[in-house]
C-alpha cells in the first residue's frame, strides 16, 4: 500500500490560500477516483476539492475552520498504487504558486527594507499569512509571537488575537485587513488612525433575534469598512434616454434566444458601454499603490450579483472590451447562473478592474455604492421609467414619454477628479443613448 499526499490544488493565479470549511469524508472512508475529500473557501466562494486518486482517506493534516496555503499538504489517502509522495505536477502548481504570489505584488521590487525579515516559517505554531503579514509590519518576533494565546482551534492564533494583543500589550493601532479576494497593492506608509469603536448595544429585549453573520457576511463587512477608510468616495450622477435601447431589445429578444438558447437582459449592453467608456477614459482603470497609480491593462468588469442567502458576489468578466455582445450575453448569463448555485471557481471573482452594480433590479432609481477594493470607481445603473421628457425637433420642442435611468458613478477622489468622474458617467450614458435601433446581432 502507498500513501498518496493530497495538495490543497491551485485555484486561480491571486488565489493563496483557502479556508477549510468542513470535510466530506472522514479517516477510514473509501474514495473513489473524484469523490467530493472537503469544502474550502476563498474569500467569498465555496468550492470543492475532488480526490485525484482511488483509495481510503488515512489522515486529515488540518481541521475545520484552519486556513491553509495553496499547495499544502492536506490529507493522506492510502492507495493501492506505487509510492507516490505528492506527483510532479502537484509540487509544480504548489512551486508556481509560491512565484506567483512574489511576482503578483505590484512594486515590490522598489520597496525599501525597513526591518529584518522574521522567518515565521521556522516555528513549529501554524500561522496564517495574514497574522504573518500583521506580526511583520508591526515588527514583532517569532519568540514574542509564539507567546500570544490564541483563541482558534487547537490554541491557533487567529488576527483578532493578535491585534487585541497589539492595542492591548503594545499600544499598537489595529490594521484594517482586507477581503481576501482583493490582491495586495497598499505600501505606503500614512499616519496611524486609530478607527473609531462602534457604538456598544446597550440592551436587547426578549423579543429580539441575535443572529451571528454567517463567514461571506463577515467578509462583506470588513471589506466595505475597509473601502470607506481607504478612499474618499464621490458620486456623481447622470439621466439617461435609453429609449432606443429598450426598444432594440424588445425588438431582437425573441430571435436571439431562439438562436442562441439565451435570454438576453440589459446587463451586457450596459458592460459594453462601460467597456467603450474606459477605452475612451483609461484613468478609470487603475489602481493604488502608495504615491503610484498602476494603470491596468486589461479591462476586467465585475458584477455584483446578489445572491438567494441575502450576501452578494462579484464575478469578474475578463476581457470585457474583447467580448462582442453575444459572447458578453453568454458570460453574464453563465456567471450569473452560477454563482445563484454556487459553482463560481475562486478565479472567477479576482482580478477585477471596474465594477457595475444593477440596483434598478430592485426597482430602485440609483444608489451610492461602495467601491470593490483596490478597484478605483463602482457605477450603479438605476431603474428604466417611462417619464415626460423634453425632446428638441426641427419643429420646436415637444414632450414626450420616454425610457429614462440615471447612471451614478462613485470614484475614489485620491486619484479620480470630478472632471474625470463626471465625465466618463457621461460617456457611459452617451453610448446607451446613441443606441442603434437597427443594429444586427
């Protein structure tokens, strides 16, 4: 008999580390080639992890609620193959990644050494990056580390433990952590603010319900407090006549999910507008990294997506500009679809460079959203209404009923002015107004 060690697989190129968040199978269970070992979590989306190998599951290395890094070893599966430690493709992926994660931090390579790395790797404690990533920046050392209780399983220290320990013990100011989705692009050093405590809740009667937010609702929260402590956000907003694209829509509805086996919504017209608008403003498709603006590359839009828990996703469209309108209909309905039941891949929700957000599905007429980390601008697309509207003819001016939406557009004014604001919303609405009505798809 061999024993087989099973990797924690790569889930995507941003992607370094997931939590463990229960296991299908326990030690002595038979697997079958591609059974279903555990459930694991990366920032927002759950996945699984399938068996790559026949055999019985002998040894689980880490617990429910642990996270651990990508290309780790996780489990020992007992086969009936030869010794096989870990296969040569599997120690690849875990060797590509650790390169991936040094080589995907913007500016590193310009980033003075102020301390002496502390090889955090050498204790026998486990540690996850992210209290690694705190203990670093607040200088602390692998002996004191190892002396702070924890409160996680088996003693683990988690990042609350340790920046209690800092505000209580050091006089430290908490670092305000991340989505773990959101890719690591802050090196400037500012003054420390320490963030104002929440108001405690002074009583709770008989008839109330206490409900613990669930992990994605953790996550949620930390991420927007974390947006709105970060950028300076500004809205600006904008009415648009969509007239001539509701009518081309209702027009070619019918023939093109006939012919495609697709419904198509508003959703890709307006992620082709937004895509045309940032070729027009590349300023809008950047990125912060201390005193540096990075100016992305590619064009990847996410959209928001709420899901039937109530807590809300952002699957990402790569290459939005690359798309025609058809592949952009088959991307949205596909990301849509899959996240409602969800079977997002981790990859799937990274690396987006510009988010829009559908608040008139609710029936609302605009909204203020906040911006998706480290993206710089969110645009909101209102509910279509038909209202009077001025109209300038040859003849004079005449009222007419119209399909109108406003569009707003919240920036972060560090590094996007209101003429740069104002006027990329403006362009999205000019794109939706200038719709053909004979447009061929």
């Amino acid at each position: 008999m061999a024993q087989y060690e099973l990797l924690l697989p790569k889930m995507g190129e941003s992607v370094a580390e997931a939590t463990i968040i229960k296991w299908v199978k326990q030690p002595g269970d038979m697997i079958q080639l591609d059974d279903t070992i555990l459930e694991i979590a990366t920032d927002k989306v759950d996945s699984e992890v399938p068996s790559p190998v026949a055999g019985k599951l002998v040894k689980q290395l880490f617990k429910e609620d642990e996270v651990v890094q990508v290309g780790a070893v996780i489990a020992i599966i007992e086969t009936d193959a030869a010794a096989v430690a870990s296969s040569p493709a599997e120690e690849k992926i875990a060797e590509d990644t650790r390169e991936e994660i040094i080589e995907n931090i913007p500016g590193t390579e310009q980033l003075p050494s102020a301390t002496a790395v502390v090889d955090y790797q050498s204790s026998d404690r486990f540690y996850s990056p992210l209290v690694k990533s705190i203990a670093s920046q607040e200088n602390i050392s692998l002996d004191e580390l190892n002396t702070i209780k924890g409160s996680g399983a088996d003693g683990r220290l988690t990042k609350d433990d340790l920046l209690n320990y800092i505000q209580a013990s050091r006089g430290g100011v908490q670092h305000q952590a991340a989505a773990p989705a959101a890719p690591s692009s802050k090196t400037e050093v500012t003054p420390a603010v320490t963030a104002p405590k929440p108001a405690p809740v002074n009583s709770v009667s008989g008839g109330d319900e206490i409900l613990e937010m669930d992990r994605m609702r953790k996550l949620i929260a930390e991420h927007m407090v974390m947006s709105k402590q970060t950028s300076p956000h500004v809205t600006s907003f904008v009415e648009a006549d969509v007239t001539n694209m509701v009518l081309w829509r209702e027009k070619v509805k019918k023939n093109f999910e006939k012919r495609e086996n697709e419904k198509i919504t508003f959703t890709p017209i307006f992620v082709e507008a937004v895509a045309k608008a940032i070729k027009d403003f590349p300023m809008i498709n950047v990125t912060v990294n201390g005193n540096q603006i990075i100016k992305k590359r590619d064009i990847n839009i996410g959209m928001a997506a709420a899901l039937p828990s109530g807590n809300l996703i952002v699957p990402v469209i790569k290459n939005a500009d690359q798309l025609n309108l058809v592949g952009l209909t088959k991307s949205v309905n596909d990301l849509a679809n899959r996240a409602r039941i969800s079977k997002l891949k981790p990859d799937e929700t990274q690396n987006g460079t510009f988010t829009l957000t559908n608040v008139g599905s609710f029936g609302n007429v605009m909204g203020t959203p906040i911006i998706n980390q480290p993206q710089v601008a969110i645009l909101a697309v209102g509910a279509i209404k038909k209202k009077p509207a001025v109209l300038e003819t040859e003849f004079g001016d005449v009222i007419a009923i119209r399909h109108m939406m406003f569009l707003s557009l919240s920036y972060d004014h560090r590094v996007v002015d209101g003429a740069l604001g104002g006027s990329f919303v403006r362009r999205v609405a000019d794109y939706l107004e200038n719709w053909d009505v004979n447009r061929e798809i």
